[in-house]
C-alpha cells in the first residue's frame, strides 16, 4: 500500500537542505506554502501531514479522516489542536534537541550585539563617521560593555537554555536559571522574581503555553534594571510587545533583541517595528534556529518520524 504524503510548506527549509524521501512506499507531495483555506484541499486523502508553521485546529482535522500523523518540522506545537488529534487517533510528532548549539550561539550573538553597540557602529560608519574622525578609532556616542562578570537570567531551563547558560560561563557570565513564576524555587534555581531585579541580561527559553504567554510584561519589566537587556529567542507571545515598546521608549531598559513576534512577519505598525525604528532594538527574523547544520540535522529527524511511525515505533510523540 502507498502512504501518501503531504508536506504543507516545504519552503520552510532552504533548497539547498537535503531531504531524502523515506523508504517505505509513499506517493511524496509538497507545497512551497499553504493558505488556511487550502489545508484541508491539499491534505484530503493523506495519511502523514508535515508542516513547519500551517496551522492545523480541529475544524480542519474534522475534514480530514484518512490523516494518521501530523509530522510538525519544528520544535514548537501551538499552531497544532492537541486536544483535537488525541480525540481523532492522529499522533503528532515533532523535531527535538536539533538546534541547541544553532539558538544559544545566535542569543550570544544578540548579546555580543548590544553590548557592544555593533549596530549603531556600523551605522555611523556607514554615514562616513569614521573618516571623519580626528583620530584612529571612532568611539561615536555608543557605550560598549563587556558581558564577563554581568549576571545572565535564563528563565526556561530545558535544553536550549542550558546550552545559553554553557556559553554565557564560558566567556565569565554569572548564571541565574529562573524557578516558575509564582512558585518557591527548586534546587539550582533562583526565584524568579530575584532573577528579574539581579539580571543584567534576561533571556527566554521557553516554551509559549498558556502559564507563559504575556509571562515578560509591564510588571515585570518595571522590576529588572534600567540598565539590563532584554533577549528573546522563544516565542513572541512571551513577551508583552506593547510593554517592552514603552520600557525602552521610557528608558525602563536598556535594550533589547527579539529572533521572534506575536504575528510573524510583524506589521509595519507593530509595537516590535515601532522599537527598531527607536534604536534600542535589535530584530531578527526568526532565524535563530536556522544554521545549515541545525536545518540538516530538523531535515534527517523529519524523516526518521515518519519511518519510524510507519514501523510501528513512533519516535519524537508529543500527543
């Protein structure tokens, strides 16, 4: 029998990443991109669904009786019914522990970024700032920090951001991995109150559920120093967007660099685009976990699920 297979935005990943096709037989269908209202057209008939980012609630999955697998090529399943598939018998399956190093050296990078000013400098070189200056540096109007004895708080203390916590000791970061919110602090962490009001550097490496979404907000932006930074490569729905435009436009904090947002792409009139034009922002377009090496290592799990479900022996379930 030929399972077929449907890959819903296949331009998720690059050309240039290979992606076998799988062993057993299967009829392999992909789209560069899905519009919500052609989900359920493209997947009639398909056993395995793969999708990065198409959303896939239960009204959708109500249409579609032949689906056996939601094979997700990412990390992050909110854009999936949960609840939905386990109701339907449809197992899901996601990509696990695949972009550790690609996030944690892209956060030390935003780090790096603003404390030293790297991109008003390059900005002001730009516009001839260099040239014309009377001596052999340019130090411009920019402060330029060192991230060695600065205290990092971590707040998510899963893979990712142990991986942070490795880098950030290695170049001489103190490191403070937040408790949950609310709650006394376990063993090896710190309250997560404390984190805020210690962290020179507060970084984000949770997942977005429904105890975390708004967790970074006014509150708690008005707790952290004036001078601290604010990194998330998480979720956008973490964080409070219209709050962290007003913090940094009121000179709550210092700074701040984003990988993510609430709506992705964010409209030209978004609180994370009003930021940016304020130059106490640093965005970037989702890419933290979009190294080669990491987007090969998604591409060869991706197959692996669906293999190993079709084998009987599911790898990688969250249902």
């Amino acid at each position: 029998m030929t399972t077929r297979i449907v890959f819903l935005d296949r331009q998720s990943l690059p050309s240039h990443i290979r992606l076998r096709r799988p062993t057993f037989p299967h009829d392999w269908q992909d789209y560069p991109r899905t519009p919500p209202d052609e989900v359920v057209a493209r997947l009639q008939g398909a056993q395995l669904a793969i999708t990065n980012k198409v959303r896939l609630g239960a009204e959708q999955l109500a249409q579609l009786p032949d689906l056996r697998l939601i094979a997700v090529a990412a990390t992050g399943t909110d854009h999936i019914d949960l609840t939905a598939c386990r109701d339907r018998g449809i197992a899901v399956c996601n990509i696990q522990q695949y972009a550790v190093h690609s996030v944690a050296e892209h956060t030390l990078g935003l780090m790096l970024a603003l404390a030293r000013n790297l991109v008003p400098y390059q900005q002001d070189l730009l516009a001839g700032a260099w040239q014309a200056s009377p001596q052999f540096c340019y130090l411009g109007h920019h402060p330029i920090h060192d991230l060695a004895g600065k205290t990092l708080g971590i707040i998510g203390g899963g893979s990712l951001g142990q991986a942070v916590a490795k880098l950030a000791r290695a170049i001489g970061m103190q490191v403070l991995l937040a408790g949950r919110k609310g709650q006394a602090a376990g063993e090896g962490r710190t309250a997560f109150d404390e984190v805020l009001r210690q962290a020179d550097v507060l970084s984000l490496h949770c997942p977005l559920t429904n105890e975390t979404r708004g967790l970074i907000g006014a509150t708690e932006l008005g707790q952290m120093k004036d001078t601290a930074w604010l990194i998330n490569t998480a979720r956008g729905g973490i964080v409070d967007e219209s709050a962290l435009l007003e913090a940094l436009n009121n000179g709550r904090l210092a700074g701040a660099a984003c990988d993510v947002a609430s709506q992705e792409p964010p409209p030209a009139d978004s609180p994370l685009m009003q930021a940016l034009r304020g130059g106490k922002l640093l965005l970037t377009p989702h890419v933290a976990w979009a190294s080669d090496e990491a987007m090969q290592t998604l591409a060869d799990q991706l197959i692996d699920n669906l293999e190993a479900f079709m084998a009987g022996e599911p790898l990688r379930r969250v249902d």
